[in-house]
C-alpha cells in the first residue's frame, strides 16, 4: 500500500497547496489525481460528442465511452448489470430521484422510515409527500451514537412502505450494518433504500451481497469530479417507477398526448448526460481500484484510531467529541466542539451563526477560521444534518474527515491547532 506522502504525488492540487497542507474536508469533497483530470480532458480533447444520437465514428466512440463507464462503475459496487446504474448529477438527486418515483405510489397513511442521523438529502424529499397524507418517521441513535436496533423495530411496521437509511453517518461517522438493515426492512416487506455517498468511497460495498434495493451515491466524494452522481436499483423496481424527469433520450416514442417510456437506465436520464462526468468517475474508481478498497478502509481505521487516542490523551480546555469510540464501527471522520453551543444558547444570546464565543465555548466557525491560518482545512456547520445537531443538543460542530492522502502527521497537526484554539480562547 502506498503511503499518503505517494499518493499525493498523484494529485496536483498538492503541488499548488505546497508541504504541510492538511486537507481533511474529505466528507464533503475530494481532491482528484491526475488520472482522473486526464480522463476529462481527454473525452472533451478526442471523443466530444453527444451519446446515443450520432450516426457517426465520433458520437458511436462517445456512447461507447459511456458505457464502458457504467458498466466499470457498476462492476465496482457489485451489481451484474450495468442497466441497474443511472447516472445523476449527485447524492442529492440520486435520493429525490427515488423518492419522488417511489413516493407517486405511496397512499395517505402510508410510512416512511428514516433516522435521525441522516443527511438533508435523505430527509427533505421524503417531507415533500407529508401534504399528501404520508408519515415520515424517525429512528433514534443510543448514547454512543449507534442505530438505536429497539428503536428501529419500534417503528417498524405493516405501514412501513419504505427504509432509507444512511450507510455512514457524515457527522457521526457511524458505520450502520446494511445488510442486517436490509434483512429486516424486508422481512417486514418494505423498500429498502441506502444512503452510500460516504461509504462507497471508503470502503468496499457490494449491493448484491447488502441486498439493498436502491444505492446513492456522489462521484466528487470519491475522487471523481464534481456534477456526477449515481443510482443503483433493482431492475423490477426501476422497470415499474415512473421517470423523474421528462425530455430527450428518457422516451422511446412521443405523440400530442403520451409517450412511450425508453428503456432502463435512459428512462431516468433525460438529455444530455454528463458523460465526461461518468468517464471521470470512471477513471477515479480505477484509481481506488487499484490502491485498494480494504487498504482504503484500513488507512482511514487507523487515522480514526489514532485520533481518538490523541483525544483521549489531549489536555485541551473542554473539547467535546460525537460518534463511536470504536475504530471498527465508525469511518474517518471526527465532529467535535471546544466546548458546546447549543440552540437555546444561541436564542438566549440572540446570535446568530456568525464568529463567537459564548461562555467557555469556541464557536465552530472560529475553529475553522483559526485552523485554517495553520493551514488546516476542516468544515463547520451542522453538515446538512441539522435534526442530529439538535438531537445532539449542539447547534454546529466542526468536522475532520480523512481520506487516503491524509497521514497521521495531519492528525498529530490538527490536535496542536485545536490545543492552540482553546489557548487562545481560553486566555
């Protein structure tokens, strides 16, 4: 396995950061390798044509490059068929593209069960069918920030049309075990849905052996570029939604008052594609192919292993942290707060989310500002998880997040810069 110091000499952007750059945003986005950039510049350099509708070398070479990145993509998550990927722009659109063909079919009183650890993505498109009659529920998490099990069977019901649940917590980190999930969301004969923009890039995923009927995920998240995303799901099922979106090449035939819809994946890819967006995800997961998704997930183990015994270690003024304490359950991300702010802190003070500090507690966006003049790249924020935040009583936090360029020298790094926060907020 290639070291981190090897590996960022594969990806430009480190060259311009100069040595001594800690980049551990990773959880929102990634860098790219050369590869990666090649691969684009290449299609749009040699290949660049529309797909599907050129009877001509150049458009048929296109389509061809095309479908050699789905089928590359789909081999990497497991799945036989590369009919059952369709391409999005991300995550985000992945999930509201499934639940808003999914949702047409749901009735008043139907249900849908989430949990409270997910990300906007994947509770948002749900809320959008509460109008319509449709209950939208919520599993807990226990003390140590794991699935609360009691809880899922709880609200687990015959009215339980669909679960979707995220694969790994972006504030938490929490791991969940989807293929347990998934046996019970189908014992229980409902959909079962899973959030993977941060588990395919970081560990190996397999939907046949999880048995999930829909997989999202983000190409930006996984060193592919940005604006290009995917969905996995069951043939039967993709084969009996409705399309999500309406235009060119989702349509096999059109007249004044129907149409006729195109076959899976097209049906659910209306217009021009982004196909140099696919044949760089395509080039990004060759990348992680070739470095290896168990050395991905062993590297990340032992970042996160080493993070929370510097925590255990650190001496720092009130520093809070939130997910499991065992590397095994959990992905390289640590949230954390000197000290900790919550909502009714901030309406007592009547603040809003600008730089502060409030009591012995350092706002989170004064710890990114601070660690970014030690060039230390972290986010803060509520992550897009907002009903965690409040679950956790915390109104932001700020958040590493480590991925295979990182070293543990980052790590050793970003302890002395947040040492030096508290320092100084503390003097």
């Amino acid at each position: 396995m290639l070291t981190s110091d090897e590996v960022k000499q594969d990806f430009p952007i480190f060259e311009s950061l100069g040595d001594g750059y800690a980049y551990l945003d990773n959880a929102a986005t990634t860098h790219k390798p050369r590869s990666v950039l090649e691969a684009i510049n290449d299609f749009y350099s040699n290949q660049n044509s529309n797909v599907y509708r050129g009877i001509y070398r150049l458009s048929e070479d296109a389509t061809d490059s095309y479908y050699r990145a789905r089928r590359n993509i789909s081999d990497f998550i497991g799945s036989r068929n590369p009919d059952t990927l369709i391409f999005t722009r991300n995550a985000t659109e992945s999930l509201n593209l499934v639940a808003s063909s999914l949702g047409r079919g749901l009735k008043a009183g139907d249900e849908v069960l989430i949990s409270i650890m997910e990300h906007h993505s994947n509770i948002v498109p749900w809320q959008l069918w509460l109008p319509e009659g449709v209950k939208l529920r919520y599993v807990d998490i226990d003390s140590d920030g794991y699935l609360d099990m009691e809880s899922f069977q709880d609200n687990l019901n015959g009215r339980t049309k669909i679960v979707s649940l995220v694969h790994e917590s972006n504030l938490l980190g929490t791991i969940n075990d989807a293929r347990e999930l998934s046996r019970i969301a189908h014992d229980n004969g409902s959909i079962f849905i899973l959030d993977g923009a941060q588990s395919v890039p970081h560990m190996p995923v397999d939907v046949e052996r999880i048995g999930c009927d829909f997989l999202a995920f983000s190409g930006h998240k996984m060193l592919g570029p940005m604006g290009i995303g995917c969905l996995y799901g069951r043939m039967e099922l993709l084969e009996g939604m409705p399309p999500f979106l309406g235009g060119g090449e989702m349509i096999r035939e059109v007249y004044r008052d129907r149409s006729v819809w195109n076959d899976v994946p097209q049906k659910f890819e209306a217009g021009t594609p982004n196909v140099a967006g696919a044949i760089g995800l395509s080039a990004a997961v060759n990348y992680l192919r070739s470095y290896g998704m168990e050395n991905v997930r062993a590297h990340e183990k032992n970042l996160i292993r080493k993070t929370l015994k510097m925590e255990e270690e650190s001496k720092i003024n009130e520093l809070v942290s939130y997910g499991p304490r065992n590397p095994d359950n959990r992905g390289g991300i640590f949230s954390f707060n000197i000290g900790k702010i919550s909502p009714i802190d901030l309406e007592s003070e009547m603040l809003e989310q600008s730089s502060m500090k409030i009591g012995s507690a350092v706002h989170p966006h004064d710890v990114a500002s601070s660690l970014d003049r030690e060039r230390i790249a972290v986010r803060s924020g509520h992550h897009c998880a907002m009903p965690l935040t409040h679950r956790l009583g915390v109104v932001a936090t700020s958040r590493a997040s480590y991925y295979i360029y990182n070293s543990e020298s980052d790590v050793e790094n970003l302890f002395q810069a947040i040492e030096n926060v508290a320092v100084k907020y503390h003097e």
